[in-house]
C-alpha cells in the first residue's frame, strides 16, 4: 500500500504574529532571567551580561516606581 505523502507545514498568518520586541524589554528580560538565575545576587548578573551594578540597580528601582518589578524581586 503507498504511503501518503507529507503535508506540508502550514505557513503562519503574518498578521496574527506576536509583535516584535523593543531592545528595552529585551534588556528587562535579560535582566530579569539573570536576577532569577542568581538568586538577586546583583554583582553576578551584572558580570554575566557585562553591564554595571549600578545599571542594574537603577532598572530595579524604575520598575519598582512603575509597578512592574515582578514580586519575587522586590
């Protein structure tokens, strides 16, 4: 009996895409990850993603102005 053959895969719909991110919340993200990942040890990250301490500190301290700063990190 012949096999059918594959389908292929279905190409998604551009307009139902996710938005592309901006560099700021890919910086938040990064950020956030590498506080996770080292238990808000802020040194570590910062060395990880080779920025200043003091970067670091001044992102928690706007997103804890804002509202945004995620409750595990506050």
């Amino acid at each position: 009996m012949p096999q059918p053959s594959p389908q292929p895969a279905p190409v998604p719909d551009p307009s139902e895409a996710l938005p592309p991110l901006t560099m700021k919340e890919i910086e938040r993200r990064s950020i956030l990850a590498a506080l996770r990942h080292t238990n808000r040890d802020v040194p570590r990250p910062a060395a990880l993603l080779e920025i200043n301490p003091s970067t670091i500190y001044r992102r928690i301290i706007t997103w804890r102005e804002e509202g945004t700063l995620p409750p595990e990190l506050d």
